[in-house]
C-alpha cells in the first residue's frame, strides 16, 4: 500500500514505542512534492517533522510498518487498531 494513503487513513502512529496522535498528518498522494510537510507530532519533548521525501524512502517492514533511518520504526494506525 502506498505509505501516503496509508497515513492519510490513520489517526495515530507509533514511533519506536511511543503511541501519538499526531498534530499534523496529510499529504496529496498525488499533488505531493518531496519537501511538503507530511507529519508533525511532540514525541518525547521533542518535534517530529517528516517530509513527504522522508516518508517515500522509508524501508517497508514485514509487519507493516516502516523504518525511517533518522526516526526508527514507525507505524500508522486507525482508531480501530487500538481496541
């Protein structure tokens, strides 16, 4: 699945093990460019910031998430995924 319409369809996202609703989470999946603000959240006192650039070159995992060098591991999930 396309990572982009994957977060467009999430309300939360787990970051290595941290649980957040993001601030922030859209991007066009097909009007995007590369530097567009994709995500932002405050995990852990500190600003999360991914471009769309950032989520295309993410690593697919087997599990469905992804690996983003700079960030670890990050997971888009719906409210249902939750319960």
């Amino acid at each position: 699945m396309n990572i982009l319409r994957l977060m467009n369809q999430s309300e939360y996202i787990q970051v290595n093990n941290q649980l957040v609703k993001p601030e922030f989470m859209y991007a066009s999946e097909d009007y995007a460019d590369d530097d567009d603000i994709a995500l932002e959240a405050h995990i852990n006192e500190a600003d999360l910031v991914l471009t769309v650039a950032d989520l295309e070159d993410a690593t697919p995992l087997a599990d469905g998430a992804y690996w983003i060098e700079r960030v670890g591991y990050i997971r888009f999930l719906g409210r249902h995924a939750l319960h």
